[in-house]
C-alpha cells in the first residue's frame, strides 16, 4: 500500500511551509527570542498548512534543544511527532466536530491539569475549533485565559468568526491564505521530479487551477493522475478528461472562429461542448480563462513567459496569434461578455441557451453599447483598413505578419491600385482622375472598391431607397478624402442625388465601414451617350424655329449654335406642316466634376454643374433646370410658364 502524497510531503518544519511566510516568520522570530504565548488561533482556508504547522510548532516547544524554530529531527519528541512517526503522549489532538459539547471541554480541562509524561510542554491541538458549541468555549475559557505553565493550546479553524470573541481575544491569531500559483506550480514540478514522473506540458496548471491554492487538494489531484497513468507518464488528454477543464484544442478553435467571424465553427463547437456531456459553465469558465491568458499576452508582450508560468512555450506562441488577431479591447470586449454570461449561468435551466447567446454577443461587437464595444468595432476598422495603433497578427486576409520573440507590427501588403481607363469614345473628354492613395491613414482607392459590396450591404440597412439608387454607381478616384462617384448617366445621377437623403446616406455608411467621412464628386461615364427622339414640332403655321439642340451644360463640346430669331407670337389654333424628323445623337459629357474649391456638387448641388444661362429663342435657360426641360425646349420649342404672369390671366 502506497502511502498518499499530502501525506509523504507534509512538511516537518516551517522553512518546508510553502506560500505562508506571513506566518511562519513572525512564529520562528518569537521561538528565537522564547516569547511564546500560550494560545494560539490559525485560521484559513482548507489544505493551507494550519494542522501541519500546529504539529510543527508543537515539535520546536518539545525539541531536546528547544524552544527552537528549527526542530533537530533525531531527539524522541522530533521522531514521535514527525510524518512517519507514532505521535506523542504530550501532544493532544482532538477532533473538536466530534468534541464539541460540555462534557468534552470538561474532560479536556480534568486532562490539563496532570504534568507532561516526558517533554517540556503538554500541547492541546483543537482541530476544526469553530464546530465546539458556545458551552464548550465556555467550559473552556477559564482554563484557556489562566491555564498552568506547562499547558499550551493551538485551535485551528476554517471559520475564526464563529470562535466566541472571548476566546479569540485571548489568543494569537494566525491568518493562513491559499498558496500563490506560481509557488505551487514550482512545489509540484518538485514532487514530480522526486516521484520520477513525467507530465506533459499543460497538465501541472490544470491541477494548479483545480487545486484552487490549497496544497493537499493540488497533491490529492496530482497523486490521482499518477495513478492513473501508464508508464510513469501524465498524458494531457487523461488531466483534462479526469479534472473536467476544456481541451486546450476545443478552446482554440472557438478563440479562432471568434476572431474570423465564422459562427459556423463557433456554434459547432458549442454543440460538441454539449454532446460530450461536458458542463456549458465549466466550459465558459475555461474560455474566460483563456481569454484571461490572451489579454496578459497583448500587455506583456515578449514577458508573457514570465506571468503565464507552466504554459508551454509553443502554446504561448499560439496565444500570441490569437492575441494580435483580436487586439486588447475586441478581447476585453469578449471577456466582458463572457463574464456576465458565467454569473447568469448560476441556477439556470438551459445553460445550453445562454451559452449559445454569450457567443452571439461575442461574435457581434456591435451589439455592445458600452465604450468597450465602440472601442471593439474601431479596433476592427482600424485592422480593415490597415490603421492600427498597435502590432496585429492576422492569420488569414492579404496580410502578412511575423512574429518573432516580441509581437511586431503588422504590415499589410496593398495591392496596387487599378488603373484608370480612359474611354475612346470620348476624346474631347478629359480623362478620369488617376488613383490616389487617400490622406486617412492607410485607406486607399483599391480598399475601397474591395468593401464597396460591404458598403452597400450596410447602406441596405440604412436606406432602401439609397440602396437601389445606388447599384449603378462606380468608385474611380480617392484624393484628399474626396470620393469620385461614376454614374453611367446623368439620368441616374440625378435620380441618385434626388433621393431622400441620398449623399448623406451613403456618407453614413462609407463611415460605419471604413471610420472616415468622406466628401463626393460626382462624374458621369465617358461611354453614356443618349439619342434624342425625332424633331416634332406642331402643326401651326406661324410656329417659331426652335431652339439650340441641347443646352450647352449637357453636350459634348461642338460649335456655338446659330442665334435665335427673335421671338414671335404663335396662333393657338394654326396648324403647320411638320418637316421630316431627324435623329440627332448626342454624346453625354465624359465627366461631370465639381470645381476643386468648392463643396462636392453631391451634397449640395446638381451632380452635373449647369453652365452660364443662354439666351436662346426662348428666353433664358433656367440653370436649375431638369434634365427633362432641355428635352421640352428642343423638342417641342416650348418654354416654361412664368407663374406670376399666369396667375394673372
């Protein structure tokens, strides 16, 4: 029969406590200087060392050499009370759950008042002192406030509250705490070593994290995994199946799809997470705790190895990926988000459910209204765009990234920005503006054409009516955050300026997708051309010549046209005879630009700017005239009606 590790490795003097200094200092300073009390009171969480240091202070006050806070190992008293030995008739132990009543306090005192069989002191340790009853404390105080020279009293307990006031006061208190992480990670990697076990990475933090600080649980737990081991070797996959926790494997491909956006491989996940039985919370405490190792990686950097200690050094490099695809607020983002899912997982129904729901919050940071959220979805701009205040490390897209011992800054390669076209239909057009990085940061023409489906995606939920208006447009140019729209005439352009609120719907979503307002030039395609009906004048025999073709703000350039006759008034009723219709093509102008000082004709204007008003036969040319009038004009060589005269016929 084995004996069990707590036992094998409970430490014989304070110097082998681990994680307690707060305690064993001043106890080895007051045996040093012999000013020893005669109660003592420790109290802390279970596991932590309080019997063992009641059985090791018992051992320096019975020392041949004592008091001492060194006991010299080899004197009857040291051997009797060390791990192997059989204990001894001067130091009492007494289990106070079961000795907890009147009679036993009384027993206890009857018991104190005989002299020590051999050593120096007659030592009363009261384990799990908090169970004696309030008539036991007191049967108790009168001794435990004056007792004899030779009587000293160790209580130890998980709960010093429920010891009565007037016990504790006549006590020094010793308050026991769980043992760091990093010192029980060093403590266990010693016991393996003495075992002669090997344990693959990853498995000492399990039982570290599953151990919660307390030595004889982390032992407990190590000792079962040896045990269950086949040949002297502690497997990973037996540590996370045995102690419950999420495969490191299971929790990186959530990590991964969260940071792709790919809800297919998150909710798969989660859906093995439930088939395999294991529990949704334990789950979310794992993911919160991986989370918990991403963030310190973005803030350490190149010293992760030093704060996340017993992690392999090729699982931190994994991390440091996964850390730089996020960023620090995405990931404070989702540690928020799945912290508030942990608390409302205590007592639910279906936490099936609210772990499904947890990873759509996470998923959408948009739906975080807090700063952290607005601080996520910049965050993710800034990645998109190739601006970002801090080194990223995405594994997929058109960047590259190397990551070395520290985290270096991401570089993007851009693809070169198209070329523009210059249509040979046109020649008298002037040529569309050339691509130009823009002055935002690192946003250039060719990025936008890229998420151009995404911004009408977005424009789709902003306006319908914009969105469709929309479909024909063209992205040609980007200079100075100025926007260059190519309409395919300027019949949609008109449609598309005229729309409710369509430039700065349009401005809007631009912003929701690459984090700039942009301003507008509109131009129209240098291949539109637009064919005019036949010449249909009316039948009335004194009807007057009609006007030019086309108003010179809409035409290719040509000749000035011929001045118009005068004006004559023309019978209601006459009919005239109609000359052969003729078919005049007219090419539409290669580009429609607003002059480079003003404001973008988008979003105040006319997208095409109207040229000087000619005179013509029919008074002047309304510069705000529609693409219709000049049609009318042309056409039927009719003009507009002045309101204010009609209104007095």
């Amino acid at each position: 029969m084995v004996t069990a590790l707590y036992r094998r490795y409970r430490p014989e003097t304070f110097a082998e406590l681990i994680g307690q200094s707060q305690v064993t200092a001043p106890l080895m300073t007051a045996l040093r200087t012999d000013r020893v009390n005669h109660a003592y009171l420790f109290s802390g969480p279970r596991g932590c060392g309080k019997t063992t240091s009641a059985r090791i202070l018992a051992r320096c006050l019975n020392c041949a050499e004592g008091p001492t806070d060194t006991p010299c190992g080899v004197c009857p008293s040291c051997v009797d009370l060390s791990r192997d030995g059989g204990g001894s008739l001067d130091v009492v132990e007494i289990d106070a759950a079961s000795h907890n009543g009147v009679d036993d306090a009384r027993d206890l005192r009857e018991r104190a008042i005989f002299a020590p069989v051999r050593d120096r002191y007659k030592i009363f340790i009261l384990d799990e002192a908090h169970m004696v009853t309030t008539q036991g404390f007191n049967a108790l105080l009168k001794i435990v406030e004056e007792p004899p020279a030779h009587i000293k009293f160790i209580f130890a307990t998980t709960e010093p509250e429920k010891v009565i006031g007037t016990i504790r006061s006549r006590t020094h208190h010793y308050p026991f705490r769980l043992v760091p992480p990093a010192q029980m990670l060093e403590y266990l990697e010693s016991v393996c070593e003495s075992e002669g076990v090997q344990v693959a990475p990853g498995v000492i933090s399990l039982v570290v994290r599953a151990g919660g600080g307390s030595v004889r649980d982390s032992l407990s737990l190590m000792d079962q995994l040896i045990a269950g081991s086949e040949g002297a070797r502690v497997e990973y996959e037996l540590a996370t199946a045995l102690l419950g926790f999420t495969h490191s494997e299971l929790l990186n491909e959530v990590v991964d799809a969260f940071a792709t956006r790919n809800g297919a491989s998150v909710f798969a996940a989660v859906d093995r997470v439930i088939q395999t039985g294991q529990d949704p919370r334990r789950f979310v405490e794992d993911l919160l705790e991986h989370l918990r190792n991403l963030i310190l990686v973005v803030s350490t950097g190149e010293n992760a190895k030093s704060v996340l200690r017993g992690i392999a050094a090729d699982e931190i490099e994994k991390m440091t990926i996964q850390a730089y695809q996020f960023g620090l607020s995405e990931l404070t983002h989702a540690a928020n988000v799945v912290s508030q899912s942990l608390n409302e997982m205590s007592g639910a129904t279906s936490p099936k459910i609210l772990l499904e729901l947890m990873c759509a919050r996470v998923l959408v940071p948009s739906s975080d209204v807090t700063e952290v959220g607005s601080l996520a979805r910049i965050e993710r701009l800034e990645r998109r765009i190739g601006v970002g205040a801090g080194p990223a490390a995405p594994t997929t897209g058109d960047a590259a990234v190397t990551i070395s011992k520290a985290p270096e800054p991401v570089r993007v390669a851009q693809a070169p920005a198209a070329a523009p076209v210059v249509p040979a239909a046109a020649p008298a057009a002037p040529p569309a503006p050339a691509a130009e990085p823009a002055a935002i940061g690192a946003l250039t023409l060719d990025q936008i054409q890229r998420e151009w489906p995404e911004v009408l995606k977005t424009l789709a939920k902003i306006s319908r009516s914009t969105w469709v208006a929309a479909q024909t447009i063209k992205i040609v140019a980007l200079a100075d955050g100025i926007v260059t729209l190519e309409f395919p005439n300027l019949a949609e352009s008109d449609t598309f300026k005229r729309s409710a609120g369509g430039p700065a719907n349009l401005r809007k979503a631009i912003e929701e997708v690459f984090g700039f307002v942009p301003q507008f030039k509109a131009q129209v395609s240098a291949d539109a051309t637009v064919t005019l009906p036949p010449k249909v004048t009316s039948s009335l025999p004194s009807m007057p010549a009609p006007g030019p073709a086309f108003p010179e703000s809409v035409t290719s350039p040509a000749p000035a046209p011929a001045a118009a006759p005068p004006k004559k008034a023309a019978p209601a009723a006459a009919p005239v005879a109609a000359p052969e219709p003729v078919a005049e093509p007219v090419t539409a102008p290669a580009s429609v630009d607003a002059p480079a000082d003003d404001e973008p004709p988008l979003d105040d204007e006319p997208v095409a700017p109207a040229a000087p008003a000619a005179e013509t036969g029919m008074g002047k040319v309304h510069q705000g005239a529609s693409y219709g009038e000049p049609l009318l004009r042309e056409i039927l060589g009719a003009k507009p009606i002045d309101d204010s005269k009609a209104g007095g016929r």
